[in-house]
C-alpha cells in the first residue's frame, strides 16, 4: 500500500512595509493586528515584528494606500509556485462543476482593455485626462492588455497625437460638429455606443463637473457600478479595478470592486494621479467612428457658452508653490501676510476648510476632499491642525511645510518640515527673509 502524501502546507508569508508609500493614516493597521506585532514609530508609519506576525493580512487589507504587502522567502515563494500549479486542475473543475461562476466568467471575458475619456473644451484637453493615461498604463500592463483614450469633438485629431504621446496604444476618435459642445445625451448615447461595439473592462474619467455627469449617466445606461472621486486605482489577483475612495467624511478609505460587471468605472479628481512625461516619438492607432446622434436627435441647443472664472483668477490646482491658511490664522485680515509669503514665493495662497466655512477665504481656494487636490513643489500649512479631509488633497505635495503652535497637531506626521511656534511670528520673518535674498541675488 502507497502512503499518501500530504501537500504542503500554503505559507502565509510576513507583513511588510513598502518604502516611502505609508501616509500616517493613524494606525488602522496596528488596531487590527490580532496579536500586536505592529508599533508605530515617531513618524507615524508601522513597524512589524516578524517573529509575531501571524500573516492574518488582516493589516494589509485595512491599508488605505496599499503600504503594507505580505513578504515570501524564496522557499515559501517556491511552495507557492508549486501549489499554484497543482491547483490549476481543480481550479478548472470546480468551475465547471459551478455553473453561475462558469457563466459569470464566460460574459465578464469578453470584455478587455483600459479606456481614458478624453475630456476637452474647444480643443483643449483637460490635464486630468492625461494623469489618467499615465495609471490607466499602469493598469493595463497589469492586466497584459491594451490602454486606449477616447476623443470627442469638432476637429480635435490632434488631441488623438497628444493621447498617443501620452501612452494610449489607440484611440477612438468621435469627430463631429454635434460634439462641438458638451450636451449630456449627445456623449452618453456615443459613449455607449463605443463600448458595446468594443467592451473594454475599465473605463477612467476625470472628476470634473463634465466627468461626473458623464460617467454617471453611461454608468447608469450600460447597467454597471461607478466609484466616483478615487484616490487610488490597483489591479487584484482576480483581475478586479480595486477602486480606493475616502468615505465617511474622509474618516475612513474605502476600496471597492465591481466583480459581477463590466465594464468597471471610475473617476479621478485633478492631480491626484502624477502627469505621465510626453513622448513624441511614440506611435498608435487613431480608430474613427460616428457619432451615435445627429443634431435632430438632440432636444438641448448651444447657444453661447460663457466662460466662468469662479470667483478669483487663480488656479490653486496648478500652482508651484502654495500658502494656505487654517483656523489657527484667527481672522480674514491675517491672510494678508499670507499674500505677502506667496508673493514672494510667485504661489497662491490656499486655505482649509474651517478658513472658508468662516468667509475669510473664497471656495475655489479650498484645499482638501470637498475642495481641490493639489500637488505643488512647495506647501506651506500655516495653522492648520491636518484633518485627514485637509491631507488628502495635499498630501502628495513634494515637500511640504507645517507651521504650528501644537506639536501634537496631525499635520506634523506627512510635513517634510515642521514648525512649532507662532504663525504670526514666524510668517512674516520668513517672508523677510525670502525678500532679503531675492534682493541679494539681484543685485
């Protein structure tokens, strides 16, 4: 009689931290460790004893940025290997053997590739869809498929050059005078239409206040999920877009699936994604199509289109260098010197929430989860305690500077330098300071 022999048992591998990508979110990782093998170091980030760890992956799961990954040594990443062979088989039968799985992935297969949405205004793209081709590269590259845009418009080919330069193996180019103007049924309707014809599994647009409505309305006709305003787009072992979003108020991040439907939808807000470089070298293919309405078709008329402004000239979004404010500034007038440092810096001055829930700033000057996402050169946070709805829009800023009475305030654990002491102070002696050496390096 042979013995049988046993498999081996599937290794569950250690937490690790992945260099530079922990944001101090506030231990959610280590409140979840079953057995208390994570600390937390003077930066906020975790610190995992191995010789405790479990593997429950239970921190990584909570992780909203994906900072923590589970780590094989090379013997257990062999065991794995092996037994991932050896279920191939029986992974094969027991879809077979369920017919609702067998049939859900026989209708979800059909469907391949990354789309962008192309959002344009007379010609002009909007720089969040180029962010978008950017991940949506790294999306597709992860599923081995191909990164498409799509471009709609009265004579915007050359948008179709500048997506290809941007990454886009190809592009859907929907050209027509009927597209001249954004009307919500007049892209719908050719929306749809593309993607019946081509069903691609991941759709991006930009959350702007043409992207929302948009992908809201395609969302709803082709009967599929929408995740709006993510924050952070990854691929699953399943294939799955995990879709990551702040929830709550900002109090918790929640990554969400959509694994019953295609294609799977997401939208992006401004600079939350790093703008991919251009190459002019790089080559695709421009498919043209027909727009899937005629001007008949369409009951709203363009007559004018005025363009806004918003209440101030300046476009926070795209600024180098910005100054913002809190409630620690204590009053309207104080912004002033704020003015007087950004100034000298050629920036813009921002503020937090609370600054203009007050009135002593105008709402296209807020920074965070219910105003902008910014990612300047230099951010200088002046009174702001560091709510995580502030730090999400701002937390991917190249070097960013806390000015603070508390040294406990939260904002301390993403600044790359901090400051404890008087803002009204220290801003204006860093301002003369500023202004000393501009002069000297003019002269």
């Amino acid at each position: 009689m042979t013995e049988a022999v046993k498999p081996p048992k599937k290794p569950r591998g250690k937490a690790s931290l992945l260099e530079g990508k922990c944001i101090a979110c506030g231990a959610r990782c280590q409140s979840v460790c079953p057995v208390d093998a994570i600390i937390m170091n003077e930066a906020g980030e975790p610190i995992v004893d191995t010789s405790k760890c479990i593997g429950c992956v239970k921190c990584v799961k909570v992780c909203p940025v994906q900072a923590l990954e589970m780590a094989f040594t090379a013997e257990e990443k062999r065991i794995l290997e092996e037994l991932a062979k050896s279920s191939a088989g029986a992974a094969v039968e027991a879809a077979e053997e369920d017919p609702e799985e067998a049939a859900l992935r026989k209708r979800l297969s059909v469907y391949r590739g990354v789309w962008v949405f192309v959002e344009q205004t007379r010609g002009e793209a909007a720089k969040v869809s180029w962010e978008l081709l950017g991940k949506g590269k790294e999306l597709a590259e992860a599923r081995d498929c191909e990164l498409a845009a799509v471009v709609m418009g009265e004579n915007v080919e050359e948008l179709c050059r500048q997506a290809i330069g941007y990454g886009a193996k190809k592009v859907y180019l929907m050209d027509g005078a009927v597209l001249r103007d954004y009307r919500t049924e007049a892209y719908s309707r050719s929306v749809c239409k593309l993607v019946e014809k081509y069903k691609p599994e991941v759709i991006l647009m930009g959350a702007t206040g043409l992207g929302r409505d948009l992908a809201g309305v395609v969302a709803t006709e082709l009967s599929t999920g929408l995740t709006a305003d993510c924050t952070g787009l990854s691929i699953d072992t399943k294939g799955n877009l995990m879709q990551t979003r702040p929830a709550f108020g900002g109090n918790i991040m929640a990554t969400i699936i959509c694994d019953k439907y295609r294609p799977q939808m997401a939208t992006v807000r401004p600079h939350v994604m790093p703008m991919p470089d251009f190459d002019a070298s790089l080559t695709g293919e421009i498919v043209r199509e027909q727009a899937a309405v005629t001007e008949d078709d369409i009951p709203v008329k363009v007559l004018k289109v005025m363009m806004d402004g918003g209440s101030s000239d300046v476009d926070i979004a795209g600024a180098e260098f910005i100054v913002s404010g809190g409630r620690g500034m204590m009053a309207k007038e104080n912004f002033s010197m704020l003015q007087d440092l950004a100034s000298v810096l050629g920036g813009v001055v921002g503020a937090s929430r609370s600054a203009v829930d007050a009135g002593w700033m105008p709402p296209d000057r807020q920074v965070g989860q219910t105003g902008k996402t910014v990612r300047p050169k230099v951010y200088i946070a002046c009174g702001i305690s560091g709510a995580i709805q502030h730090l999400v829009g701002m937390q991917d800023s190249d070097v960013v500077i806390a000015i603070n009475r508390d040294p406990e305030a939260p904002i301390f654990q993403v600044a790359t330098y901090g400051i404890v002491g008087d803002i009204f102070k220290i801003i204006p002696a860093l301002t003369e300071k500023l202004k000393a050496l501009k002069a000297s390096r003019s002269r």
